[in-house]
C-alpha cells in the first residue's frame, strides 16, 4: 500500500519547526512503524536530504526508547502497545499518517522526534534503587515475599520509562511512571527500610519536571505495559505517611 506522513521537523530545540509530508509506496502491512521510519529515511538519504531524527534500541517493546506522537496517540491507536510493536495492518492504502514528537515541558525537544527524557533519569537517582550491603549473592529464597506482593511488584516493575504517561498527561504528570518504579520497590521486604525515604525523594524530584495528577487516566490508556493508575493512588498514601 502507499501511505502519507506527515512528520514534524525541527532542527533543534531553538530552531523553528513544521510538518512536512512525505509519500512512501509499497509499504507491507507486515511493517512495523519504525521500518516505515527507515523506509522513509532511506529514501531521504538517497535523494541526498536530511534523514528525520527518532529514537530506537531494541525494538520488542522492552527498552522505552521509541516513542512518538502517532495521529495525537502516544505510540498510537493499538493499546498495550509501543511504537515499535505497531503494525502497518492497521492502516490502509492512501492513509494520512501524522507523527510527531511527545509534547511536554518535561520532555525538551532535542531534534524531529527526539526529545529529552533524562527526567526520569534524575527521578531515579532520587531513589529509584535499593541500598545493600555489599558481598556475595543471598539465596533467591532466603527473604519470604507473599505472592500477592510479588505479582504487584512485577506489574509495576513492566515500566519501560517510555515516556507515553507524560505525553498522554493533559497536565504532563509523571505519577505513574513514578509510581511504578516506587512501587515495585516498595512492595518487597527489600524495600522497606528506605522507602519513606525514597518516596519523598522521588515524589519531590518528579515534582520539578512535570505536572500534577488530576486523575484523567490518560496515563494507563497509554501506557504500552498497561499499568494500572492503583500504583498512583499507593504513592499518594505511601507519600502522606513518610511527611507525617
């Protein structure tokens, strides 16, 4: 089939931008939505252009890299799914396919569809881990975790950090990527000593790149793991008892 992009191009962060549109031909539905990319940027490169600019590691919906505005949808209208993992069955022949990049405050744009997510970054180094003394391994079954905790340990603990929650956000809040790297650590014995700690560390960290929570649920329609916005509300509570 032959499809229409309509990508967003902006040399840098403080340069100026607009859509362009481009004309791919003979796409098969067994594409993914980034090989339509490399298709388009392997005709831009032979006709001697600029390629468009997108991130991209591993391509299985594991990393979080990729990440792109697809027709207003974060990773676009499949939902659990991440770009990488979009299909072009989806679409038909002569379809208009608009991308852009995730807009938020907290994402600056770095280039065409890169932006910055090192936010989250900065929220784990808040306490996004677990202090242990150092040494050899413990046995796997040493410490007792009940297997109602673990199963929610391991929900939350899918988070990619793509960014999908943010740019879904009409207030790009970041509660529950937060809430998902506090949880599947706050709800393991491990994580117990410091987790009043890390949750304020993480929630005040979060606080100075995104915006507030007003319970939309745009998050988890979003997010390709889809984690449930429970983990939103266990922040909340964990985060009202580590300032009592």
């Amino acid at each position: 089939m032959n499809v229409h992009l309509k990508v967003w191009r902006q040399a840098g962060p403080d340069e100026p931008g607009d859509f362009e549109t481009y004309d791919i031909a003979d796409v098969t539905e067994e594409m993914s939505f980034l090989e339509l990319l490399d298709v388009l940027n392997e005709q831009l490169v032979a006709e001697g252009r600029e390629p468009v600019a997108f991130d991209s590691d591993c391509r299985e919906g594991i990393c979080g890299s990729c990440g792109v505005m697809i027709d207003g949808q974060a990773h676009g209208p499949q939902r659990g799914t991440a770009t990488c993992q979009l299909h072009m069955r989806l679409y038909n022949d002569g379809d208009t396919i608009v991308v852009e990049p995730f807009r938020s405050a907290g994402f600056p744009l770095v280039k065409d569809l890169v932006v910055n997510r090192s936010a989250f970054d900065r929220i784990i180094e808040a306490g996004g881990f677990i202090t242990v003394p150092t040494g050899s391994a413990p046995d796997a079954n040493l410490t007792l975790v009940p297997k109602e905790d673990s199963d929610r340990a391991m929900d939350a603990a899918q988070c990619i950090g793509c960014g999908a929650c943010v740019a879904a956000c009409p207030n790009g809040a970041g509660q529950l990527f937060t809430a998902a790297k506090l949880a599947h650590l706050n709800l393991l014995p491990q994580g117990q000593p410091e987790r009043q700690r890390r949750t304020i560390g993480m929630v005040e960290e979060m606080e100075n790149y995104f915006g507030s929570c007003t319970n939309h649920r745009e998050c988890s329609a979003a997010c390709p793991k889809e984690i449930s916005i429970d983990f939103i509300a266990m922040l909340n509570r964990d985060f009202r008892k580590a300032r009592r």
